[in-house]
C-alpha cells in the first residue's frame, strides 16, 4: 500500500514537503505582525494567552498601571517593559513545531531520481532500477529534529543530515559516499 509521498526539486526539498504533509512546522501567526509596544500590548491583553505570555516574560505591574499603558499609545513606559511586552507578543506569534512523529522517523523511504555512490550513477525508481530503500529506524534523527524544532530545516540541511545520519546508517558509505545529483526527486514514506 502507497504511503504519503513527497515531490521536490532536490532530495531535501522532496524530504521536507513529504514531512510538511504529516507534521506542522514552525511558524509565525499571520495576526501578528504589530511593531510597536501600545499595539502589541493591545492585542495580548485582548486574549487570554496574552495575558499568560505576558505572565510568563515577567510583566508584573498593577491593573492601574496596565490600564494607563493600554489608554495613551504615547505613555512613557519603560525600556525593560517595553522588552517585556515584545518578549511575550513574539512568544505568542510563534507556534511551536509539531515533534517528527515516530511513524515517519520508523518508516522505509522510497527515493526515486538519479542517484550516484562511486561511479555508478543511476535513476532509480524506473524500470532499470527499483527506488532506493531507507529504513528509517536505522537512523539518527537528533540532528534533523532539532534543526525542524527550531524552524531551521532548510532542503539542504535535510538532505546533508538523512544523506549522513539516516542513509549512512542503514546501508552504509556507499561506494564513494551517496550523491543526488539529480533535477527532481519523490521520496513514497511506507
């Protein structure tokens, strides 16, 4: 039976888009794109996260004082609550990334397009050659959850870290190391 499958022009680019159809990334909430501290203390203090992200940055001022702030756009606040009030309204606009579930992290991957170890080079997934098969238990994927954690996965990184931490693992250095090469790539997760 198929699984999910991922298209990209690079075999990072193809990993990434086949992870972003399981899990959700790191990512900034649309909503939140005020700049000044009157606007964005406006809107956290509209929703009860707010209050709490307010909360956890250290904000500790009375309901005057916050009543003040929220009344006059041009009251002289502070520097450090000013920070404060950034720290929290960042700290409410990121959504955090969903973990690498443990299906995907566990699962064979299917790498269709042109692959090279040594000097045999060749375009898997076609009738000559089957796709190349990664079992991913076999992999350590610290490196590559981390990177996606802190929404700093880009193709390249995903393709260096599965090439060395993933593929590596499971079949080893190949002939001379393991090249994709190739213009487009689908990695089929089963």
């Amino acid at each position: 039976m198929a699984g999910p499958t991922g298209h990209g022009g690079s075999l990072g680019a193809a990993l990434n888009n086949l992870l972003r159809t399981q899990v959700t990334p790191r990512h900034r909430l649309s909503s939140y794109n005020a700049k000044h501290w009157h606007a964005q203390l406006s809107q956290l203090t509209g929703t009860h996260r707010g209050y709490q992200a307010l909360e956890a940055a250290g904000l500790d001022v009375s309901v005057t004082t916050l009543l003040n702030w929220l009344s006059d756009p041009e009251y002289n606040v502070r520097r450090s609550y000013r920070d404060l009030i950034h720290t929290a309204y960042e700290n409410v606009a990121i959504v955090p990334a969903d973990p690498i579930p443990g299906r995907f992290k566990d699962g064979d991957f299917e790498i269709s397009g042109w692959v090279t170890t040594g000097r045999d080079r060749r375009q898997r997934g076609r009738r000559a050659a089957a796709p190349l098969r990664i079992d991913g238990r076999s992999g350590d994927w610290s490196e590559i959850e981390a990177l996606w954690m802190a929404g700093e996965l880009t193709d390249d990184d995903f393709e260096d870290h599965f090439i060395d931490d993933v593929i590596v693992q499971d079949i080893g250095e190949g002939t001379d190391g393991w090249t994709f090469d190739g213009g487009s790539y689908s990695v089929e997760l089963r």
